[in-house]
C-alpha cells in the first residue's frame, strides 16, 4: 500500500494508462498502479453470480503489493494482511 503523496509523486510519469476489466486471477502484474474492487465480504451475494474466494483474492492482493501500488475499495477493509506502518525502537 502507498501513500496519497506516493501516488501524487507518480501522476507525472502516468502516460498511456490502460483501463482493463479482468478477472485477477488471470494476470501477472509488475510495477503498476492497481485498483480492485471486489465483492464485499459479508455481504449478500446477487443472484447468478459465482462464489467469490476472498481468501485466495487477498493472498494475491499481498503478493501483488510487494511490487506494485495496490488500492483496494472493500466495505471491510482486511488490514491485518498489511504492513501499514514499521516502527523501531
């Protein structure tokens, strides 16, 4: 996860940016700016839609941390899967 100043550092160097609607599991992403927006956990499921691993899709979402900046929109935001702040003593 970054910070707003890290991403508002980055806007000069966004040129040709490609907007894609994918499924993530599909995909093996370096060094991009990602947006998630998955189905929120706990909450009612649509009509038709298949089941969705939250487990599995936060496993990537670490991963893909590690070199990418990962934003995600989720209603219950699960924080204890990242490093938000290192303190040393």
């Amino acid at each position: 996860m970054v910070s707003k100043n890290s991403l508002l550092r980055k806007i000069s160097t966004m040129y040709d940016v490609v907007f894609e609607w994918k499924d993530y599991k599909t995909l093996v992403l370096h060094d991009c700016l990602i947006y998630c927006v998955p189905p929120y956990a706990n909450a009612s499921k649509y009509t038709g839609t298949p089941d969705f691993d939250t487990d599995k899709f936060w496993d990537v979402m670490r991963k893909w941390s590690k070199d990418n900046d990962v934003y995600i929109s989720e209603y219950e935001t699960i924080l204890l899967f990242f490093e938000l702040f290192s303190c040393s003593d």
